[in-house]
C-alpha cells in the first residue's frame, strides 16, 4: 500500500524580479525552482525514513514569496 506526504517550501521573491522582462523572470524562476526542487529531493532521502518519490507540485504567491508544495509518495 502507498503512503503520500506533502512539503512545502518557502522561496522569498528578490525585489528584482518586479521588473525584470518575461523572458528574464522566467529563467530567475526556473532557476529558483530548480533549487528548490533538488533541496526537497535530497531531504526525501531522509524525511520519516525515505524512499519517497515527488509526485506533484503546486506554487502559490503570497505577497513577496512563493511556497512550493510537494505531493510525495512511497
């Protein structure tokens, strides 16, 4: 039987990304991203026992952050 979880991180905007063009905020977010799904993957291997796989995300702006939530499974 599979077990689900959800994490959530929380990713602070820089002030900067306000005016920054489509094209330049869309790489500061992929990037942003990025780490923040390599930060949740790695603490997978640990958190209440590990193997557990990311099935999903979701991302929410609230004023100058952005949470990241992570449907896990295992």
């Amino acid at each position: 039987m599979s077990e689900y979880a959800t994490v959530v991180t929380n990713v602070d905007l820089k002030p900067e990304a306000y005016s920054q063009t489509g094209d330049k905020l869309a790489q500061s977010l992929t990037l942003t991203l990025s780490k923040a799904l390599k930060n949740t993957t790695k603490a997978c291997e640990s958190f209440q026992g590990g193997r557990w796989d990311i099935l999903s995300h979701q991302i929410f702006r609230i004023g100058d952050h952005l949470l990241v939530s992570f449907l896990l499974r295992r």
